[in-house]
C-alpha cells in the first residue's frame, strides 16, 4: 500500500510530465506556425517590465517554498529521509522558525504576485502574448480569486473549505512555471 503523500507526489509527477508533454506540442506547432513580433519597447518600459517579471518569479519562489515547506514539515517520514536522526529536531525547530514569517507575509505576497504578472505582461506589450502567456494569466487570476476568498469576511464554511481545496495547490504551481517557460521561449 503506497501512503498518501506518496501517492500524491507521483500524481504530481504524472500531472507534470503529462501537461509538459502536451505543451511542448502546442509549443512546437505554435513556434513553426509563428511570425517574428515586432518589439518597440525600449528605455524605462522594458526596465520596468522587467524589473516586475524577476519581482514576480521571487514573489512565486517564496509562494511555492513555503509550500513544499509545510508539506515536508507535515510528512516527518520524508524530511526524516533527507536529514540525520542527530540533527532532526534541530532542523525542524529551525524550519518552522522559517515557516512561520512566510506564512504571515504569504498573503501579501500572493496578492503582490497577482497584481505584478498581469503589469508585466501588459507592459511587456500585447502583440508577444500567446496562448501560453494567457493560460498562466488565466492560472493567476484562479489563484488570486481563491485566496481572496479565503482572507475575505466571507463566513460560509461551504466557500472557505472549496477555496481552501482550490487555492493551496502545487498543480497550479506547476502549470505557472511550464506554461510562463514555453510562453517566454515563445514570445
């Protein structure tokens, strides 16, 4: 019998290489079936753009390193796996030292991430979006949706546990990091 975390992480896998396969198709046929875009961005635009996209990538390291920290904390069987029986309870001690300032600033992070990709993109320029950019926009706006519910004053038990289940996935962590790779390599 595989544990459930185990079971977990190979539907992450699958998940993963499943979606990266299907997009290496849409990339390969949107690539051979493109024209060449036309940039005129130059100066303050594109050191703003930019500046916005590392701002953003930081924003989601921190967003899905706070993830995969709660979750190894959460299953002692696989940390203990990685880490010396001696330096165990130190590790952990240390850990959730660290967890716990990433998950009073997640919220704010998240909602810095939701707000930065969206000026990224658009001061990027509209003529370089493409299907790829547009999903992870799509994947944004689903993640900032669910998050809003979840800190809003909304008291339904019902729509806090749904957007609970909806927002804290690393599913959408990996469909934002394949579909912004091919979506850059395409733009």
């Amino acid at each position: 019998m595989i544990a459930p975390q185990k079971k977990i992480l190979i539907l992450l896998a699958r998940f993963t290489a499943i979606l990266f396969c299907l997009s290496a198709l849409l990339f390969t046929f949107l690539y051979l079936n493109s024209q060449a875009v036309q940039t005129n961005i130059h100066g303050f635009r594109i050191d703003l753009a930019e500046g916005l996209g590392v701002t953003g990538l930081i924003s989601l390291i921190l967003i899905y390193s706070r993830s995969l920290l709660k979750i190894s904390l959460d299953n002692s069987a696989l940390l203990s796996s990685f880490i010396s029986e001696s330096a165990y309870k130190n590790t952990i001690a240390l850990l959730k030292k660290l967890l716990k300032p990433l998950n009073q600033v997640h919220r704010y992070i998240g909602t810095v991430s939701v707000i930065i990709f969206p000026i990224h993109a658009l001061l990027m320029g509209i003529n370089r979006w493409n299907p790829f950019l547009i999903m992870v926009l799509g994947v944004f706006a689903w993640q900032g949706f669910f998050g809003f519910l979840l800190v809003s004053s909304v008291k339904s038990p019902w729509i806090k546990r749904y957007s609970r289940i909806f927002h804290a996935q690393l599913f959408t962590g990996v469909m934002i990091a394949i579909f912004a790779g091919f979506g850059h390599l395409l733009a």
